[in-house]
C-alpha cells in the first residue's frame, strides 16, 4: 500500500489514501488489488479497489499478476532499493 500511495493511488470509492483503510485483515492470503489507470468517472485518476483473488482470476478472467509482476511492469521498475527508501520514509512519519 505504501508504493501505491508514492504513486498517487487512492481507494476507488471512498479516495482515501492506500495506507488509510486495510483489506487484507478481511480475505488475507485471498486478497487481489485490482489496479486501473481510470476512475469510475472515466478521469484519469489512479485508484484501485480490493477482492477475492478467485474473482478476479475465474469469473472475469484478468490476469491476476504477483507484486513482483507489478514492480517489474512500472515504467521504470520498482526496486529492492526504492522499497527500502519508501519504508524509512514511512517509517519516519510513524515516529
């Protein structure tokens, strides 16, 4: 959640911030985070929303990719170093 918040991402419906509501205490292991480059209002906004991964994969068939697949897809990269240096900086602001 903390690399979805560096980049400007919010929860679709309620536009909080990522690391202001947290899903995976619901569906844990199960849980997919469904990611878009458009909101519902068809705007340009990053927003993403969270679910059952069985969902997503099985009943409308996207392709459901590994946080690894999404780092490696971002333009350019996400990096061991870039998550050390977004940890501190959390970190710090818990402090």
């Amino acid at each position: 959640m903390r690399v979805y918040e560096c980049g400007e991402w919010k929860w679709s419906k309620e536009h909080l911030l990522p690391t202001k509501r947290n899903c995976w205490g619901v569906l844990e292991e199960e849980t997919c985070i469904e990611a878009n480059a458009r909101n519902h209002d068809n705007s340009k906004r990053r927003f993403f929303t969270g679910g059952r991964k069985k969902f997503y994969s099985d009943e409308i068939s996207y392709i459901v990719r590994t946080l690894q697949q999404f780092y490696e897809a971002q333009k350019p990269p996400i990096t061991q170093e870039m998550l050390d240096e977004i940890n501190v900086w959390f970190d710090s602001q818990n402090n």
